[in-house]
C-alpha cells in the first residue's frame, strides 16, 4: 500500500461525510414535509367522514322515532321533517 494513500483516505473520509449531510439534510426534510402534508389530508378526511356519519346517524334517530311512534299522525310528521330539512 502506497503511503500517500492514507492520508488521501482520511482527508476523504470528513468530505465524504461533509457532502453526504448536504444531500441527506435537505432529502430528510422534504419527506418530513410530505408526511406533514399526508397527515393534513387525512385528518381532513377523516372530519368530512365523521360529519357524513353525524347526519347519517341523525336521519336514522328521525326514522326510528317515525317507526316506533305510532301516536302521532304521520304524514305531517314527514311533512314537518321535510320542511325541517330544507331549511336547515
């Protein structure tokens, strides 16, 4: 083995550690950022689902309640729900 090659070797060895950090800083904080924007999206739709569910489970309390009343006269219940709704 040639003796200048140590030291060649071990002046390579910060640079190649100096270069690498230059290139695997800035890849790590790009993909920080990606997973950032990944969890941004999923928590929107994981609000819009649960909205979806929330007025699905109201619309079945409302048809539970017409099923099990049975003193109230229905058609107007219907009518007075359907007003309900388009003014909500």
């Amino acid at each position: 083995m040639s003796p200048f090659l140590i030291p060649i070797i071990a002046l390579m060895i910060p640079i190649v550690a100096i270069l690498s950090s230059m290139v695997f800083r800035p890849w790590m904080q790009l993909q920080h950022r990606k997973m950032e924007l990944e969890a941004d999206r999923v928590a929107e739709k994981a609000a819009q689902y649960a909205a979806q569910t929330e007025r699905l489970e109201q619309r079945v309390r409302v048809l539970e309640r017409i099923a099990t009343d049975r003193g109230a006269d229905l058609a107007l219940e219907i009518d007075q729900l359907r007003d309900e709704r388009l003014t909500n």
